[in-house]
C-alpha cells in the first residue's frame, strides 16, 4: 500500500496521498521492522534522480507519520 501511495503522491495533483504514504509505512513499521528498509530506498531513490528531489520534503513528512504513528510502540 505504501507503494502505491508512493507513486500516486508524486503524480500531479497528488499531494493527498502523501498521507496515505505516512500511514501505511506506519503501519508496516507495526507490522515488520522490514518496512524501513522501504523507507530508506523511497528516500534513496528521491535523493538519487534529480527530477524527484521536489518530493523530498513530502517524503520526510510522510515519514514523521509513520514515525508518530510507530512511536507508542517503540515507546
């Protein structure tokens, strides 16, 4: 789900789903642990190809999400 959040957010007009993203990559952080390597290659990637660095604040938004939403349970 978070991929897929991930590539409808960065079509144009997109910008709603990039909550989408924040919520399903923190829910697959509750789920497994595998989900950051997920977030790491979505940033990689973004940083990587030139055209994408204009999601990058979306992205780490997103990320502050699924951050907040993991955080009760690394609490």
């Amino acid at each position: 789900m978070a991929l897929y959040a991930f590539i409808r957010a960065r079509e144009p007009g997109g910008g709603h789903w990039w909550i989408a993203v924040g919520i399903a990559a923190g829910l697959g952080l509750l789920a497994k642990y595998a989900m950051a390597y997920w977030l790491l290659s979505a940033l990689g990637y973004v940083l990587l190809v030139r055209e994408e660095r204009r999601h990058l604040r979306p992205l780490l938004g997103a990320s502050i999400i699924a951050l907040l939403l993991y955080l009760p349970n690394f609490w």
